[in-house]
C-alpha cells in the first residue's frame, strides 16, 4: 500500500471478515505487573479412564497399518512354529517311549507283535488297564526297539520350527520398533506444534519443569511402555488362540481344566490392575512437581544461596521426592502382586492337568507324549496370561503418562489466524489504539476504553508504576493477547485481520528479561535476521559496534565463535543485554518494543548504548517502556499510565511543567539520587574545613 493511502483507503473495517469470539485468558497476578512472565502455578490433576486413554494411543497406530499388518503376520507365523513344537516333542517322545516299551514287550510276545494284538492278549488275560495302555500306543511293534531314523527327523523338524519362530518373533520386533518410533516422533511433533499454539496465559499458569515432564520423561515413558507392551500383548493373545486351539483338539477335558483358571486369574489381574492405576497417575504427576522445583531451583541457584534458602529448598526437594518415592512404591509394589498372584494359579493348574493327564494315560486314554504335549501347552496356556498380567504395570504406567501428554494436546488454543487473513503492504508504523478495553480477569478490569495513536517514525516511552500495565500496552501490539473490545490497528488494519507470524514479523523487542540459548554469539546474534533477509559481515559488524558488542567479544578467547550455555553464564547480564539489543539491531524492523532494555547495564554503557538505539530509532516506531526517566527525555510522546489508563500524555519538558503524575515520578527518582550522595557523604565522615 502506498504512503497516501489513508488509514480507511487501507483497511475498512467493516469489510474485515467475521472474527471468532476471542477467549479471556485467566489474570495472572495484580494490575498490569503479571505481564508475561508473572507467577506460575501447578495445574490440578485430573486422571482420564484407563479406556479412552488407550483407545486414544492405539488410534495414533494408525497411520502404521501396513506394519501392523507385518507384526500380526510374523507374530502369527512365529506363533504357530512355537505352538507346533510341543506336539513334535511329543511324537518323539512317543517314538522313545514306544521303543522302550516293544523292548520289554519282547520278554511276553514274539517278535513282530503288533500293539493291537498285544492288547488284545493282555484283555484276554484279564489285564485291562495294561490293554489300554498298549492299544493307545498306535505305532508299536514288539522287538523293534526304538526308531532312531524317525526320531532323528522330528528333531529336526523341532529345531527348524524352533528357529523359524525365533526368525519370525525378530522380524516382528524390529518392525514393532519402527512403529513405536514413529509413533512417538509423530506425538512429539505434536506437542511441539501445539506448543507454539497455546496462548500466553497457559505458560503463566504453569511451572516450566512441569511442561518439560510433560513433553520429556513422559513422551519417553509412553515409548518405553509401547516398546515393551506391543508386541508382547500381540504374541500373548495369539499364542493363547493358538495354544486353546490345539489342547481342545488333543483333550477336550484337560482343556477345560485349563480353562478353569482363566476367569480367576483376569479377577485378580483386574482387581489389582484398578488399584494401582491411581498410583500411576500420582507417580507422574509427583515426577512433574519433582521436575518443577529442581528446575526453578537450578534455575535460581544463586538467589537461593543469597537469600539463604538452601535448607528449605532441601527441604521442600525432600517433600516432594518422598511423596514422589511414596507414590512411585505404592504403584510398583500394587503392579508387582499380579505376576506372583497369576503365577499361584498357574501353578494349580498344572498340578490339575498332570495328575487328570496321568490318570488318562494309565488308562490308555492318550499317549504319554500327547500328556508331555498338553503340559507344555498348559505352561505356553498360563505364561501369556501372566506375561499380559505382568506387562500391566508398563501399560498403566504409560497410559498415565499418556493422560499427562494428552492434557497438554487438549489445553486450549489461542484464537486461530483468520482464513484469509489480511496482507500488509510495506509497513510504515502507524500504530492506533480506539477504544481498547482488556482484562487477565472479567471482574477485575486492568485496561478501559484506551484511546492512542502513535504515527510512523515516532518514539513512544510508557511509564508509570508496577503493575500500571505499561507491559500489558505491548503484549497487546503484539498480540500475546486479544483485546476484549475496541481493536488496535497497524497501519489501518485490524492487528486480529493479520496473521501473528506476518505482525510480529514486524516487530522487534528486547526484554528487561535476557534470553540467549546454547550456541555461539554469533549464532545467538543471527537468530533475529527474519527469514529471506541477508546479512553480509560489514552490516553485522556495523550492528555489533554501534551497540558495543563487538568491543567485549574480542577480549573472548574464541570471539564471536565464543559458545554460550543456555544460562548465558560465560558472559555477564549487562553483557547478554547487549547481545539482545544487538539482536534486534539486525532484526532491522520496522517498529521497535524495547522493555527496559538498559536495566542491567553501567550508567557509561547505557549512554553509549542509548546513542546507538536512538540511531536505531530513526524512521521507527519505537515504544519504550523505562523506569528510569532519564532514559526517556528525547521521546516524541510520554505517556504515563496508572491502573491501565493514561494519566498522562506529552513531552519530557511538557509534563514537567504541568506538575502532575510524572514531574511527581521524576522528582521523587531525582529526590533519590540526592539522598544517596548525601548518605555517600556523611559515611565518608566530616567533611574538612576549606584552606586558609
């Protein structure tokens, strides 16, 4: 848009698309002094049933269907070679036992003797019991002994599908570990999107370990729990089918007995499962709390030693690690009774199956290896009920886990960017506040029916005391909030008709509050250079002298190679605000938010510093919120504000003249000085009379 246009030639308001209802971020401390960065709370927990919860982690499976499809497969394949290993074991030990027993058959009957024709003599005899025995044994010739060819080749059939099931278990879990892997990358891309749409306010509400547990060790536990739950849960369940499948075709009645145990070992597994599941739950959440303190801590370690803190932090640590410790025990000990339990009754139900199996192979019911068969049936029958029952302490452990990740992806978003929204043409800076009204807290108003129009080029300075909601003023420019009525305008067009990337992309600030992260300076200085502008070495150069930079990065053994630590502590906090100053230097923007950007720099530094920002100011809106008003004295416009209105508006020198809220700061910040020269003096002892 052109320079002549008039703000209602630009955007009219009436023609900008229907807006959605913009909700009140909740207040996060008094007056406008909560800003961003105010105090934080924890969130209350609140557990989601076991469930949904799961249902939930299985729907984001879904996008892997064909190696779901490829697990089911292998683990079918891989069940079945394991299933069918047992009846070869037992065709051999019929093989061994059928020799044995035509050996000693030899000493009663012929050589040549058929089982059937042995029986039938041993009836005639009156031995009945002995008969059946005989009879069942389909094979036998007496003399011929052991048949040591056939048993040769059911050995071998044995290991070939032993090592076919372990081929296919492998297949099945490397495939299983790409699922997991993917799944969990997709989740953490998730929450690392939602996390740049939450708004503002959800930040203020909590404390950053607590989000850190969140999107870390919880993600993590989620992973390890899939990891060892997946394919497991998926071999039990089919080697269950296929194991019920196969003790019903060998002996109806012992599968029954087997069966027998199964509704008591899912009673007790269920029982155990819901008393514990609340256990989880807490052992997460006292983990996030945990984090939180040992974060802030860290975080303000040197404060903590200053104030003399060191003994309650220890003591709050040791709090919330023993809630932490007791949470954690109660889960694992409640989880780890399901395992013993469920391994009680498996064990009574191999007691049953071999005592009725013995019964019936005395009788000639079944052969001795269809009994050796159906007793390792029944321990592959019971092993996968206890590996699931075993397996649900990792399951309850992730779907805790999983709650916690899943809160965060459902917390509330800020209103989203209109479709389409409207296009900037190249920025001139007017910004307009008309009749702005905004609240933390619909009973406890901070901002009302605020008028303001700052035009292109001009320096605007904010000040007023804490919690006035001087902070609050650009939170708004920026749009870290939505007004609640009235609309801030950019050049004519509504802020909220904009998008907040194509806004703030023509915005440059520098916090009270530092921030740099690991990496080098020059990296750290880089990383306001919006997308698609270049920066060549002489404008970087320029931008790092002109803000005094480039004068203390040379005295740094590797310069601007020089690597800093999230914490910024190889440099000092006047030092890394430089750094932030000459950030936004090169981020070159057409309006400038400098928030007591000088704070924590020496009165010699500051002046040249306010030298190079009002070189950087030029042809800028500026908004500058400062305490210290001589800081300020060369503005085009002062405003002072007092519970979120504008007391006050003009010059330097106007606003001394006429006496009011700011002469009233001005004095009482000059007032201050004085004293302390005056205290310099009197501790320095009695001054000396003059010579002479």
């Amino acid at each position: 848009m052109s320079d002549q246009q008039t703000p209602d030639e630009q955007k009219s308001p009436a023609a900008a698309p229907e807006r959605p209802a913009v909700p009140r971020p909740p207040r996060r401390g008094p007056g406008g002094g909560g800003g961003p960065f105010g105090g934080m709370g924890m969130p209350a927990e609140k557990a989601m049933s076991f469930g949904p919860s799961l249902r939930r982690i299985a729907r984001y499976l879904g996008s892997e269907r064909w190696r779901v499809a490829v697990v089911a497969l292998m683990t079918v394949a891989s069940v079945a070679a394991a299933v069918a290993g047992p009846k070869l074991l037992g065709s051999a030990t019929n093989v061994i036992f059928d020799g044995v027993t035509s050996k000693m058959l030899a000493r009663y009957f012929p050589a040549g003797t058929t089982s059937a024709q042995a029986a039938q003599a041993l009836r005639d005899r009156g031995e009945s019991t002995q008969a059946g025995l005989v009879e069942s044994m389909k094979g036998l010739v007496v003399g011929h002994g052991v048949d040591f060819h056939r048993l040769a080749v059911i050995i071998g059939w044995v290991i070939a599908v032993y090592v076919a099931s372990s081929v296919f278990q492998w297949v099945a879990g490397r495939v299983t570990t790409m699922i997991v892997q993917n799944t969990v990358r997709r989740l953490r891309d998730e929450v690392e999107a939602k996390l740049h749409r939450l708004p503002l306010s959800y930040f203020d509400k909590q404390a950053r370990g607590e989000v850190l547990s969140r999107v870390t060790n919880d993600i993590d536990n989620v992973a390890q729990s899939m990891q060892q739950t997946l394919s497991q849960l998926v071999n039990a369940v089919l080697t269950v089918v296929g194991v019920l499948v196969v003790m019903f075709w060998i002996s109806p009645l012992l599968a029954v007995i087997a069966l027998a145990t199964v509704p008591v070992s899912v009673w007790l597994a269920t029982a155990i499962a819901k008393r514990s599941q609340p256990q989880f739950i807490q052992q997460w959440a006292s983990t996030g709390r945990l984090n939180a303190h040992i974060e802030e801590m860290f975080t303000g370690h040197t404060l903590v030693k200053v104030y003399g803190h060191q003994r309650s932090a220890i003591e709050d640590f040791d709090t919330e690690n023993e809630g932490l410790y007791k949470a954690s025990f109660r889960a694992q000990f409640m989880s780890g009774i399901i395992q013993p339990a469920m391994g009680f009754v498996g064990n009574l139900n191999y007691v049953l199956v071999a005592v009725v199996g013995g019964l019936k192979v005395a009788t000639g019911q079944m052969s001795l290896g269809d009994v050796q068969a159906f007793i390792q049936y029944s321990r592959q029958f019971t092993q996968p009920l206890t590996q699931v029952a075993s397996m649900m302490n990792l399951l309850q452990s992730g779907v805790a886990s999983a709650e916690r990740v899943f809160e965060l992806l459902d917390a509330d978003e800020q209103t989203p960017d209109l479709v389409p929204a409207a296009e900037l043409g190249p920025v001139r800076g007017r910004v307009a506040f008309e009749d702005v009204s905004f609240s933390y807290s619909p009973d406890a108003p901070l901002i009302e029916h605020l008028d303001l129009v700052v035009e292109p080029g001009q320096t605007v300075a904010i000040v007023g005391p804490t919690g006035a909601g001087k902070t609050t003023l650009v939170n708004l420019v920026m749009r870290f909030y939505d007004v609640d009525a009235g609309r801030i305008t950019l050049d004519g067009v509504d802020t909220r008709d904009l998008t907040r990337a194509d806004l703030r992309s023509n915005v440059g600030m520098v916090l009270q509050d530092t921030w740099v992260f690991k990496g080098t300076i020059e990296e750290n200085l880089r990383y306001g250079i919006r997308e698609g502008r270049t920066v060549d070495e002489a404008e970087f150069l320029a931008a790092t002298e002109a803000t005094h930079v480039d004068g203390f990065v040379r005295t740094l053994p590797d310069g601007y190679a020089t690597v800093l630590d999230d914490e910024g502590s190889s440099v000092s906090a006047g030092e890394k605000q430089l750094l932030t100053i000459a950030r936004a230097f090169l981020a070159d923007p057409p309006i400038l938010i400098l928030d007591e950007a000088t704070s924590s720099v020496d009165t010699r530094t500051e002046l040249l510093v306010q030298n190079a920002m009002n070189a950087l100011r030029a042809g800028r809106t500026s908004f500058v919120i400062a305490h210290r008003l001589s800081t300020i004295r060369d503005a085009d416009t002062i405003l002072v504000m007092e519970h979120g209105s504008i007391v006050e508006q003009g010059t330097h020198g106007d606003l001394l003249a006429a006496g009011g809220a700011y002469a009233r700061l001005y004095e009482s910040q000059f007032a201050g000085a004085v004293a302390d020269e005056e205290d310099a003096v009197v501790g320095a002892g009695p001054v000396p009379p003059a010579a002479g």
